[in-house]
C-alpha cells in the first residue's frame, strides 16, 4: 500500500475589519438591545422602566425606546450611544 502526503501551502489571506464603512474616528458606538417580555408583565416593565431609567441615562445615552404594539408583541427595542 502507497500512502501519499500532499502539502497545501495557502498565502496568509487579509484579516478582515469588522467596520464595513470608513473608521470612525471618535470611536462612538451603539448598542441595539431587544427585550421580549410575558404579555402579563409588560405594564410592570414599563412602569419600571420608567422609573429607573434615570439610574442608566446616567452613564449612557438613550438614542432610540420603542415598544411593540402590533406584529411581534411584547418586544421593547433600545439604542444606546457609547
């Protein structure tokens, strides 16, 4: 039995950014958070968020809250500005 080793030698391919457009240079970020919520807790997070959010606008800012009313229920969005 012949056994035969072949060698595959690849160039070193680039390193890909994660940025698809023009680097940022303030290094400004944003963060995109979705919460899903039980329909029967849905006011109380509401009303909690309401009351706290000062305790996170705090540290960052609050670009976009939106909450679901039709389509995928129960669904709160948040955009953050780092």
């Amino acid at each position: 039995m012949v056994s035969l080793a072949v060698c595959f030698t690849f160039p070193e391919q680039p390193r890909a950014s994660i940025s698809t457009g023009p680097r940022q240079q303030h290094a400004t970020f944003y963060e995109f958070r979705t919460y899903y919520i039980q329909p029967h807790l849905n006011a109380a997070f509401l009303k909690l968020t309401n009351e706290k959010i000062h305790l996170r606008t705090a540290h960052s800012e609050l670009v976009g809250y939106w909450s679901v009313e039709y389509g995928g229920l129960n669904q709160v969005f948040h955009i953050w500005k780092y």
